[in-house]
C-alpha cells in the first residue's frame, strides 16, 4: 500500500497511540473533579498544555484544545466577529480558504456583517498589498490561511504581519493546520493572534485540535457551560487525545527537518515525470514558494475521482482537491476556481500528499503505475 493522501489524514505515530491508550487507561477521571485523581488528571492536562506551548513558541496561557481544526476556524473568526462587532463588522479573508473558514464567513455575512474576500495570483497567492487597500476604519479581522490545503502555495504572512503591525485593534487570525512540520520558519509570528491547528494533520488522533489565542486578546467563546478550557471553551476535555496531540506534535517538529528533505525529493521526482507529457498534464502546485508536501496536478479527459479510483485499484490512495469536499461531486475546487483555472482541467485535479512514512522508492512505483495509466487513458480519449 502507498498512502498519498497525508493532508486528509495522518497515520497516528505508535507512541502516540501508546500514550493515549495509557492516558485512558489509568488517568480515567475528570480533570475537573476534586479528588486525588481528578488532581492527577488536571496535572496531566497542564503539563500537555505546558509542551504544546513550548514546542510551538507560545505562553501556556495562550493554549486553548478543541475538537479540531474546524471548530478553532469557527471559534477564532465568529469569536472576533461577535466580540468586536460594536467596533465594527468588516471582515478580510482570501478567496483559497478552507471550507470551515469560508463557510463561516458566509455565516457572518448572513448575520449582517460584511466580508472582503481577498483575489489570488495564477499559484494561489495573495498580493500582501490587497490586504492593505482593504482595511477600513471598521475593520476586524483579517484571516488567511499558512498553507493552502489543496495546492500547497506558502501565503504572505510575515508580509501580511508587517502590514498589521499599523492596525493593532485587528485580529490576526492564521488557518495552521497544514503548517505544522512543513514550514521551514517558527509557526507563530508575532503578529499574529490566533492560530489554529489539527492533530489528525501531524499524525495525532482524530478530535483534536488547537487553537492557539495571544494573551489578552478577547474572543467570544463558542462553546458556554462548564468553563473548562479557563473560561473559553466549555465541555470535558479529551485528555487522552490532548496528551498523545503534544507527543505527536513533538515527534513531528523534531522530525520536520529531515522530513522536508524527503518530501521535495519525492515531489520532483513526480514533477519530472510529469513534465514528459506538456500535452496532457497540467501541475497547479508552484514549484517555488510551496509545501513540498502537496502536489496537486489533472490529466486532461480524466475526472479527477476516476484517477483515484483506478490509483485505488493499485493500492495507492490520493485523493481529488480537498478531502472534506470530495465526496460532493458537484462541488469545483474554490482554489482552482480562484486562480481562474479552466473548469475542464479543474474537474480533473488529483492531489498527492506526503507523510514521514514516504519512500523515494514509493514514488517510483507510484510512477510506473501513472505512466501505465496514462497511456491506457490516451487510447480512451
């Protein structure tokens, strides 16, 4: 089996897995209960936040666990929205976001607030100069994402950040969750507010996120009742899937480097593959200034859920563009879409996502069978 389709979801790392099935099996209690061994759990949960923290740069106080990388989209930009809405209700994001930052942007434009949605270049990119022309005494919030999920392309940020710098009252909020290990920078500038991140990305457990919130900056929480999380976020905490996140997340910086290395090797590997066939490939991945770890690319004539499907039958899993919206067939790329690419060609985009667990030697097995395809799927056309 070869599994490409790592920005989807992540193999858990073993020893994330081990702490977790301990966490569970021994610390059992509620973190929030008084006795002897809610105490134990409580420890526990500080001393995760605690590594967290310091392998992402952050105060423990500026930690907050939620179930996702959605929820923490959700809760940064709605809890900027509500809790600034008497400053004003103008709000700046890009046109290339993921569907749990765009679908709520949507929400809020149908609560009366109202939404610039930034354009991108020919690679998926915003111009840091957009952002600036957008700004307005009443504006909020700007959110743009690290690393875009579908294609890979490295957004402005630091540029972006600079440009904040100007305008302290506007939150700063950043989609993380395809950064983490594939990002040669530290995650976090200090410009920005909030960041988001997903466990399942960096080969944690599923129904685990972060979201990480600068102290003193004031959302409005999401989630009311038992005031877990320190006032922000109410509902019992996973703790075991809190504890494996933090070993996960550490396995995987102190992997990033070296993982980096293979991941570009892999990528041009395929890109020099590809290239023999100008007539009937297309790469949409830049080839500087994005993750090596995406690479997104169609087949002219081949839909992109009938590529995966014949992968599928040789044991090699990739997926279309992105996975959460892959399952809905009527449903283009809003990446593709926002670089102005021929729907033609955008109904066909595949995209390959790497992992640790990515060989050189997979990637030519990947390559005999695509070219195997490819030539079955030219005598078709």
């Amino acid at each position: 089996m070869i599994y490409f389709d790592n920005s989807a979801t992540t193999q858990i790392f073993p020893e994330a897995s081990d702490a977790m099935t301990q966490t569970m099996a021994t610390y059992f209690a509620n973190p929030s209960s008084l006795h002897r061994l809610g105490n134990q759990a409580h420890d526990l949960l500080t001393a995760a936040r605690q590594q967290v923290a310091g392998t992402l740069g952050a105060k423990t106080n500026e930690i907050f666990f939620t179930s996702g990388g959605s929820e923490s989209n959700n809760w940064a930009i709605k809890g900027t929205a509500h809790e600034k809405a008497a400053r004003g209700k103008h709000l700046i994001t890009s046109s290339v976001e993921h569907p749990s930052v765009a679908h709520t942007f949507q929400r809020l434009e149908s609560e009366g607030f109202e939404v610039t949605y930034l354009p991108v270049d020919a690679e998926g990119r915003v111009n840091p100069e957009d952002v600036r022309k957008a700004i307005r005494p009443e504006t909020t919030l700007v959110s743009v994402m690290a690393v875009n999920n579908e294609i890979g392309t490295i957004q402005p940020i630091e540029a972006i950040a600079r440009i904040l710098d100007d305008y302290p009252t506007i939150h700063f909020h950043v989609d993380g969750v395809q950064s983490v290990g594939k990002l040669p920078v530290p995650l976090i500038d200090s410009r920005v507010d909030l960041m988001n991140f997903s466990a399942h990305k960096f080969n944690g457990p599923r129904g685990v996120g972060i979201l990480y919130k600068k102290a003193n900056r004031r959302i409005t929480p999401l989630i009311e009742g038992g005031g877990q999380e320190m006032g922000q976020r109410s509902t019992t905490e996973n703790l075991a899937g809190i504890v494996a996140t933090a070993k996960a997340l550490r396995l995987t910086m102190d992997h990033s480097g070296q993982e980096m290395v293979t991941h570009e090797a892999i990528q041009q590997k395929i890109r020099a593959c590809l290239a023999q066939y100008p007539d009937t490939v297309r790469v949409f991945s830049p080839e500087i200034g994005a993750s090596p770890h995406v690479l997104c690319f169609a087949v002219k004539g081949v839909r992109g859920e009938v590529m995966v499907h014949a992968l599928e039958d040789e044991d090699i899993y990739v997926s279309t563009t992105s996975a959460c919206s892959s399952r809905q067939t009527d449903v283009e790329s809003s990446t593709l879409s926002a670089m102005k690419v021929d729907s033609r060609w955008a109904q066909n985009a595949v995209r390959l996502s790497f992992g640790y667990q990515n060989t050189l030697e997979e990637a030519d097995i990947f390559l005999t069978v695509l070219t195997t395809l490819l030539h079955k799927f030219s005598k078709i056309q």
